[in-house]
DNA sequence: GAGTCGTGGAA
DNA sequence: TTTCCAAGACT
C-alpha cells in the first residue's frame, strides 16, 4: 500500500459518509461486509444520479422487494412505475433483466468483474464497483469523481475522454489491496466531499500535499473537457382525455428509446414542426406549455385537453407519480386546465 | 468514437 | 434564465 493510499483510508475511516447502502469503515474492518443486492441496486440508481435524488428510491425498493429474487419476480409495469421519476429508463429495464438472470442462475451475484460485466446494465463501472465493494475485491473503480481526483492529483490537462485511459492507469496504481472496497469509496467520497467539481475545498483535502493541480492552481479548472453541442428545441402536442370517472388516456412506450417502457400520454412526435395527433376525436382545447429539458434537446409541449363522456380501450385512473417526470408535468398542467373548465 | 438516454439542484 | 453536471451503459 502506498503511503497516499493509507492517507486516504485514514481519512475515510474518520469522514465516511453514512449512506443507507453502505457499511462503514469500523465495520468492514471487522469483516463484515454489505449485501451485493443492495450494493448494486444502489450503483445501478446511482449512475448519473445524485445521492440525493437516488436515497427515497433505494428506500422504496428495498422496501418493496428486499431481495434480488423478489425484484426478479416483480411485474414489469410494478418496477418501472417505482423508478418513475429518477430517469434514464432503461436501467430499470436492465434491472430487471439483470435480476432476473442472477435468479435464474444460482441467485447469487458473480463475484468477479468479468462476471458481473456479463449482466445486464452492468458496465466498467459499476462492475469494479460491486467487486470492490461487496467482494472487497481488488478493482479500480473510474467514475466521474474518481476521474476529477485523478485529474488534479496528477494535473492531467488533457482533456475527457481523451485521457481516460491515463486516468485509469492512475487510479489503478493507488488502488490497494488491503481495504480495496472502502478505497473505492474514500475516492468517491473525496471527489463528492472535497474535491468538488466547482470549487474544490483544498484546504482541508487529506491530499494536499501532493496535489499537482493545487500546485499549480489549477484544480477547479480541471478535468477539462471537451466542449458540448447546443439543445436544439424540439415542439410536440400531448393530449389529456379524461373520463367521468377519472380515468384518462394512457399509453405505454415502446421498448426502446426515450421513456422507454414507462407510462405515457399520447401525442404527436417531438421534432422542429410536429402535426398535431389527437388520439380520438373529441373537443380539444388548449391547456398551455410544459417545458422540460432532456440530455440533448429542450421539449415544448402543447397540452390539450378534453372531457369525454366514458372512458374505453386505454383509459386507466393513474397516479401522477407513476409518470416520468415530463409526463407527469403535462398530466398535471392538463388536470389544472379541466378543474378550472 | 460519437449519440442516445432523465432529472433536479446548484451556481 | 441558462448551463453544468451526478457513483455510466448501450449502440
């Protein structure tokens, strides 16, 4: 072990953040180690997610399904409506695919990078992850915050993903093989806690001292990254047809692509000029504009809404949270223009 | 390798 | 208001 890695782990043993997924370090140096189904639950929720954001959820499902064999035997439509709302839908999908193929095998999570690559929605990441961290197996983990403290440790000015390799090969020297799980977290929880992406707190960082970037003062500007292409604004119609009873028109995505598999409202396609696309004839009124953002466009909708006398094929009574957020704005902005009818 | 794929909070 | 971006994976 080297010495910046014992640093570390001294530091993490002290400022460890308590997560409702994790075992702490005074624990796990005892030899206990965390249940790998919440370990990758967690990693899964956590991609490109806040920990904030993912916190209520883990706490639903672990709820719900305890286990990887119940997750395995819940309904399809029961899953992606409790991951409603935290995004990127297709890890519920691949949750599901993942969980089921654990159970199908021996109901245990493979114990090996390589196994665990195999799975469903399991990549690089969080396959190193789950090995480090529920294996306590000697994997780097690279993410986003492990990239930024290899980065100004290191002063690597190239720019991402160029030097993602390089920055890999670093992380993987510092990884120990004493405590290589709680290593994994203390980098993660140094790039979340200290070495922040907008104004790193140096000051107080248990590598300060050999901090190129620091030296140099440049840590806040790194890692540098190549520069993003413009949203372009796409437009589309939605449409709220809402019965008697309560019951409205619901549809349920294809597969593949954006919001797929979730609950949706019919409507037109999101493109520059979309034709509007009642989906049954009715009186159609305007209820005005949702606007929601996605990773690579901004989406104005025009909501339109009409009562109907009874519902029929398609209209079912839904809660707004088992919509995906952008459906669930147009619901309600929909629902507000027939109160006030 | 470059695009696709969500969301909400912070600055 | 706009931009950035957070424990990435998949095609």
């Amino acid at each position: 072990m080297t010495d910046l890695s014992a640093e570390l782990l001294a530091w993490y043993d002290v400022h460890a953040r308590r997560l409702p997924w994790r075992v702490p370090p005074q624990e796990r140096r005892a030899g206990i180690l965390p249940d790998p189904y919440r370990v990758w639950l967690s990693e899964i929720m956590l991609q490109q997610t806040t920990v904030a954001a993912v916190i209520p959820y883990f706490a639903q499902f672990t709820e719900a399904w305890p286990t990887v064999a119940d997750l395995a035997a819940a309904p399809d439509e029961e899953v992606m409506s409790a991951w409603a709302g935290l995004g990127y839908y297709a890890r519920a999908r691949n949750l599901l695919k993942c969980a089921r193929a654990v159970a199908a095998g021996d109901g245990h999570f493979p114990d090996t990078e390589a196994g665990l690559m195999a799975l469903p929605g399991i990549g690089p990441y969080t396959a190193a992850a789950v090995a480090a961290i529920a294996f306590d197996r000697q994997a780097t983990v690279l993410d986003g915050n492990v990239e930024r403290v290899m980065a100004r440790l290191h002063a690597v000015e190239e720019p991402l993903p160029d030097s993602k390799e390089a920055l890999r090969a670093h992380a993987a020297l510092l990884t120990p093989a004493e405590r290589p799980g709680d290593h994994a977290q203390a980098v993660m929880d140094l790039g979340a806690t200290i070495c922040s992406p907008r104004s790193p707190a140096c000051g107080i960082c248990p590598w300060r001292a050999p901090c190129r970037a620091r030296a140099e003062g440049i840590a806040a500007e790194l890692p540098r990254k190549r520069a993003k292409a413009a949203k372009p604004v796409r437009l589309g119609y939605i449409y709220l047809a809402r019965a008697r009873d309560g019951a409205v028109l619901v549809e349920t995505r294809p597969e593949k692509g954006l919001l797929g598999g979730m609950l949706g409202l019919p409507g037109s396609d999101w493109s520059a000029a979309p034709e509007p696309a009642p989906p049954l004839a009715a009186d159609w009124r305007q209820a005005g504009e949702v606007r929601h953002t996605f990773t690579h466009f901004h989406l104005r909708l025009a909501v339109l809404v009409a009562g109907v006398p009874e519902g029929g094929p398609g209209f079912r009574q839904v809660p707004a949270r088992a919509f995906p957020t952008v459906m669930r704005k147009a619901y309600l902005a929909g629902l507000a223009a027939l109160e006030t009818a």
